[in-house]
C-alpha cells in the first residue's frame, strides 16, 4: 500500500513538473521568438519580443519567403525571370508586390543619378557574378556592348494594367539591391501591425531594430571592418530605423593581382574600385539597401552628401581603411 501510494505521489509530481515545464517553453516561445532562414542567398533572421512572438514571428517570415519567390532571377518562372525573359518583346503583368518593388527601385535610381540601376542585371552576369558564374575579366568592347543593356530608363511601368516592360531585347532586371531591404519592410510592418514593440529584423547586411531590447536596452549594431577580417570599426545604437551595409568582401575574385568585387558602377560598367564599404541608416530598410549601393558607387564626397540630403546617416570606408562620416552619423557611431 505504502508502495502504491508513494508511486502515485511520485506520478503526480513528475506530471506538474512536465506539465510546468511545457508551460513554460510555450510561454517563452509565445514572448521571445528567433528563428533564421536562408533567403535572398543570404541569411534572415528576425528576434521578436512579446506576446503571441511566436506566430506573429512566422507570418512575417512566410511574407519575406513569398518576396523571395517572387524576386528571384534565377528562379525560373518567377515574376521577375518572366520580366527578363520577355525583355524587348511584351509588357509582363505582375502582382502589386513586384510592381511596387520595381517601382521602388527607379525611383532610387532616379534620386542618385543611375548610380544605383536595377538593370544592372547584364554586367554582373558579364562579370561572372550571375549564377554558377565563372568570374573574369571582360575586354573593354564587351563592357561597352553590354553597357548599351543598362539603363532604368528603358524600365516601362504602367500604373493602370499593373505591367513593367523592358525596352529592349537582353535587359536583366536585377532587384537584388532592393529585394531584402523590401522584405525587411514587410516583415516589420507585420511586426507592428500586430503590436510588437521590440524586435530585429536582418537580412544579410540590412538590419532593421523594432523599439529596444526585451532588457531595455538599445540595439547596438556593430559596422564591420572591410579591410580587417572578423573586426569592427564601431558601433551605432538605434531604433526604429534600418542600417544596411555593403561591403567588397561579400562577393569577389581576383586577377592578376587586383581585386574585384561584386559591386558594379553602372555608368561604367566595372566593378568600384576605391571604396571597400558603406553604411547607411534612414526609416526605410528598401531605400537603405539601395542606397549602401549608390553611396558605394558614388563614393565619400558624393555619396555622403546625397545622405544627408535624404536626413540620413552614412559612413564610407575607403580601401585604405579611411573612415569619412555624413554629419549625423557623426553623433552616433562609437568606437
């Protein structure tokens, strides 16, 4: 009897305990959530801080997974892929998401003069920085033909039918500088659609901070070194805002002793050579990502002087390791 009665007791305790101990993982899942995904060909990940975490955490990662599919160049039959493929033949219908996007990137492109263009897409794949492509060095009359294919301008939008047409024959549009900066976007307004005060949400170098930690404490965002693998150079701590950064060391090769990377100067049509990052931060994580682009391109001087004229931050790092700061970033970033 002793025997039974203490195997009972014994159950009974080993049940709350269970019963406790799932209690709890679901509660903390339900008011901290991180989880990480591979989009974009790059890592997402998103940290949300308070109640119901959890699901709303995953509809905003199901709403970047949808961008993805739909913005992938290389993915065949992908909205965008059906945009290149009928470049110079027809007008494409698409959804109101990539219509927007696109959208979104001439207008960029608009604001910094080309240095930033979405069709961009011929000269990376010349370069070898398309998929599975074998990286060289191109003659200067081949960078001069596929030149011909780069211009935002020949990008046709028709608000009312919802098509984008590609003037000419062998266009690539290219939303690679825009696409995760777009998802970043979508996610957050999820986020605060759904009440969430506090939350980071990252793609690659674009990095978009919801209120501050669940401790209370800012978010502080390091800037990575470029020219000093594994090291910073300081940080910023923000809020409510996007920092994105572009970088030399992300995508490159080299060549008879000369280093190219990914980023191209669309006007050129040769990778930048000079600069080895840029970081920006303003309200909204699409113009971010454009921007880390064109800043790059335009380097320091301009680059920095379009930044503040969109009440942005910005810091460019040259391939020397010189550090030259937009006027508002100077107030923020720590060493």
């Amino acid at each position: 009897m002793k025997v039974g009665r203490f195997l009972k007791i014994s159950l009974i305790l080993f049940l709350t305990c269970l019963c406790g101990w799932i209690g709890f993982i679901l509660y903390n899942q339900n008011v901290h959530y991180q989880e990480t995904r591979f989009l974009f060909d790059t890592e997402v990940s998103l940290e949300v801080n308070g109640w119901g975490a959890k699901s709303i955490g995953l509809q905003a990662l199901n709403r970047m997974n949808e961008i993805d599919s739909k913005l992938d160049k290389f993915s065949k039959g992908s909205e965008l892929d059906r945009i290149n493929q009928a470049a110079g033949v027809k007008p494409v219908e698409v959804s109101d998401l990539t219509f927007e996007v696109i959208q979104q990137s001439i207008e960029v492109a608009e604001m910094t003069q080309g240095a930033y263009d979405p069709t961009i897409g011929p000269i990376m794949t010349l370069w070898g920085f398309g998929l599975e492509g074998q990286h060289r060095v191109p003659s200067a009359q081949e960078v001069e033909a596929t030149l011909k294919l780069v211009d935002y301008r020949k990008v046709v939008l028709d608000q009312e039918k919802k098509t984008v047409f590609l003037a000419q024959k062998g266009m690539v549009l290219d939303l690679g500088g825009i696409a995760k900066g777009y998802a970043v976007d979508q996610a957050v307004s999820i986020l605060r659609k759904n009440s969430i005060t506090s939350a980071l949400v990252s793609a690659g170098g674009n990095i978009f901070t919801i209120g501050q930690k669940s401790n209370n404490s800012p978010w502080q965002i390091g800037i990575r070194n470029p020219v000093a693998k594994g090291k910073v150079v300081g940080y910023v701590q923000m809020q409510n805002q996007d920092i994105d950064t572009s970088g030399d060391y992300e995508q490159f090769f080299w060549a008879e002793g000369k280093k190219y990377s990914h980023i191209m100067d669309p006007r050129t049509g040769y990778p930048v050579q000079g600069v080895s990052g840029s970081t920006v931060i303003v309200s909204q994580a699409s113009q971010a990502d454009a921007l880390a682009t064109a800043v790059f391109v335009l380097g320091a001087e301009k680059g920095l002087k379009l930044i503040d004229e969109v009440n942005g931050s910005g810091l460019v790092i040259n391939s020397e390791g010189e550090l030259f700061f937009s006027s508002k970033m100077k107030e923020i970033f720590k060493k």
